[in-house]
C-alpha cells in the first residue's frame, strides 16, 4: 500500500532555497509552531488587551461592556498562562525523559 505524504516544503514552496522548503512533514511543522508558543500566545494577548481596552472605553459607564472586557482580559491572562505552563511541562518531559519531542 502506497503510503499518501509528500513533502510540504516542496510542495507549497517551489523557490529553492525558501526558508519554508524544511518543511517536510506535520512533525516539523508542530516543532516549529511550539518552539515559538510562548511568542504566539504574547502576541495573542497583547490583541486581546487592545480589544478590551477599546471595549472599556467605548463602554464608558455601561456594566455590562466593562465586565465583558474585563472578562476578555481574564481568559486571555488565564490562556497565557496555560501556555506557558503547557510549554514547561513538555520541556520537563523532554529533560527528565532524556528524549526530544520537539526540536
């Protein structure tokens, strides 16, 4: 039975030498998107405090829009943080294993 992969560098990305070209599986891909996690999730949370704050002042005076920021900022602050602790936990593996998940 033929086994259906291809490679994804090469695929998409047909100049040679594209950074995107060591892309060759679903693995890598994973590797690459965890690695920079904890960037990802910053970067999501500083436009979740964008959109609450937008929301608070435009809400000026109204409860409910001020509890839905606060609300927006809370999960974003709490998915932060499960990132984070998401990200540490598969590093504790990874030393205390003595194997590479990701890398």
């Amino acid at each position: 039975m033929k086994e259906i992969a291809f490679n994804i560098g090469d695929s998409f990305f047909k100049t040679p030498g594209h950074f995107l070209t060591k892309l060759t599986g679903i693995g890598t891909l994973a590797s690459i998107l965890f690695s920079n996690a904890i960037v990802i999730a910053g970067i999501v949370l500083i436009i979740l405090f964008i959109i609450a704050g937008i929301q608070m002042i435009s809400g000026s005076g109204e409860p409910q829009k001020i509890e839905q920021a606060r609300n927006i900022i809370t999960a974003g602050i709490i998915g932060f943080i499960l990132v984070i602790a998401a990200y540490y936990i598969v590093k504790l593996v990874e030393l205390s294993l003595g194997i590479n998940l990701f890398s």
